[in-house]
C-alpha cells in the first residue's frame, strides 16, 4: 500500500516535470497546473471566463502563456505598493 503511494507520488511528479516543458496543455495539465480541479476548468471554458482552444470541436486545450497572463490579470496590490502609488499620485497633484 505504501509502496503504490510513492509510485503514483513519483508519476505525478514525472507528469508535472514533462508538462513544465510544454507550451500547449490539455484540459487536465491546465487543472494540475493552475491548481484547480477539472470541473472547475470545464466550468470556466463554459462560461467563456478563461482562453482555450477547441480545434477539433471535442478536446480542449491551453495555452500556458495566456493561462499565466489570465492568473495574474486580477493582481491585488500590496500595502506597500498602494502606498508608492498614492505618494506618486500626491506628488504628482503637487507639481501642477
């Protein structure tokens, strides 16, 4: 039993490694790799709120790039950076 838990630990890790490589994903490397479940992805391409590519009308697939670029289009700034861009702005209103 132990011995089946580290080998399916040891594919997943190959899988994750091979898939590191790949530009294209399918619609379960885009679930491993964005760290969601595959329901949620399918969910997300039904409701048209994530980019994917369907062509042959049934498989769908990812690109990594566009994935990366859709995970970090909602970036919540930190306090410190907050902080730097009402200052900038301020010092800005002061010059004019």
């Amino acid at each position: 039993m132990l011995e089946n838990l580290k080998l399916a630990k040891r594919v997943e890790v190959l899988e994750n490694t091979l898939s590191a490589g790949k530009e294209v994903l399918t619609l379960e490397e885009a679930a491993r790799f964005m760290g969601v479940t595959k329901s949620s992805l399918y969910k997300m391409t039904h409701e048209q709120t994530i980019p994917y590519y369907k062509p042959n009308g049934k498989m769908v697939y990812f690109e990594k790039a566009e994935l990366l670029t859709w995970i970090r289009r909602n970036a919540i700034a930190s306090k410190a950076q907050v902080s730097e861009e009402a200052n900038r702005i301020l010092k800005n209103l002061s010059i004019k």
